[in-house]
C-alpha cells in the first residue's frame, strides 16, 4: 500500500504560478511512474504530466512550456511546478503513482485561477 498527500493548491491570479507536491509513504526510487491528473466540474479526470523511472517527461498539450514535474527520491516526493496559470488550469489535482502492484491516488488539491 502506498499512501499519497497532496499540497500546495490555493487561489492565484492568471499569470501566476503555484507549486504543488506529493509526498508518498514509502520510498518512491522503485515507483515505475508518478504523475498529476486533474478534474474540473463536469469533466473527466485527464492526465497533466508523468514521469517514469527512466526516461522522458511526459505533458498534455495544454500545459506543455508552462509546467514541469520533478522527482525527489530523497524526499519521497513528486512536484509540479505550474507557471503561467490560466483561469482553465482551475481543477482539482491529483497525485498519481504507478508500482509493481498497483495504482494509487491522492486525495487532490484544488487549485483556482481566477482574478
């Protein structure tokens, strides 16, 4: 079992930027991937940015050039660094990660673009 705890999410303004993180309950150098998802009102959960164990980044089209995912295996975390926020970045986000027996989520983190 691996347990995941979101934080970060918050109110900015459009152009803004908000830094998220996930910190998992065990040792995350052995995790195939780690990524964020997010959901808005109405809309299915899609996939924002993955990272595998080796190997290239992976965005969505819409946050590519403005978000980056890291890493941090000292820390046993998973960050998403979210610059030039736009009013449709607003969702909740999700931690994900991918082990050998298993897929787990997060609880999520709201994060809301709005002047």
């Amino acid at each position: 079992q691996v347990q995941l705890v979101e934080s970060g999410g918050g109110l900015v303004q459009p152009g803004g930027s908000l830094r998220l993180s996930c910190r998992a309950s065990r040792n995350i150098a052995s995790f195939n991937i780690l990524g964020w998802y997010r959901q808005s009102p109405g809309k299915e959960r899609e996939l924002v940015a993955t990272i595998p164990l080796s190997g290239s980044r992976n965005y969505a089209d819409s946050v590519q050039d403005r978000f980056t995912i890291f890493r941090d295996h000292a820390k046993n975390t998973v960050d998403l660094q979210m610059n030039s926020l736009k009013p449709e970045d607003t969702a909740v986000y999700y931690c994900n990660a991918v082990t050998w027996n298993g897929s787990y989520w997060g609880q999520g983190t709201q994060v809301t673009v709005s002047s």
